[in-house]
C-alpha cells in the first residue's frame, strides 16, 4: 500500500515541478494524464526528490516511475 505521508510531500513537489495544480495530482497520475510530464520534468521531479527525502535513486527506479503511484512506491522503499 502506497505512504500517504510520502504521497503527501510528493504531490506538492510534483505539482510545482510539472507546474500544475496539486489537486490535480493523484495515485493514477501519468504522462498520459499530465500534459506538461516530460523527460526533463521528470529529472527534474527525480533531483527534486532526491533532495526533499535526502535518497538517491538509481536508473532502473528512475525508469520505473511512470506513474506518481509507482514514483510513491519507489520513494517510499527507500525510505
């Protein structure tokens, strides 16, 4: 099950990295949902990340985040 703390900090950096409303981000959010998710938003979203919860995530997890509930499940393994 997905950390609803985590779930929580991450809705605000992504809704400011992909410069959208935070209500408009939820656990089914993708690149087809959200227009303005791209391949640079996305580094952006992982440096972001990986400063708001102090971990580093490798290629494979970075490829893996396709969803915000699989960037969640990511993040929150490595918590």
């Amino acid at each position: 099950m997905p950390d609803a703390a985590v779930f929580d900090q991450l809705r605000d950096i992504f809704a400011d990295v992909m410069d959208v409303a935070p209500d408009q981000v939820d656990m089914d959010a993708t690149p087809d949902t959200i227009d303005s998710w791209d391949s640079l938003r996305l580094l952006n979203l992982v440096l972001a990340c990986e400063e708001a919860f102090a971990i580093s995530l490798d290629p494979d997890e970075i490829a893996h985040m396709t969803s915000v509930r699989s960037i969640v499940e990511t993040i929150s393994g490595k918590l």
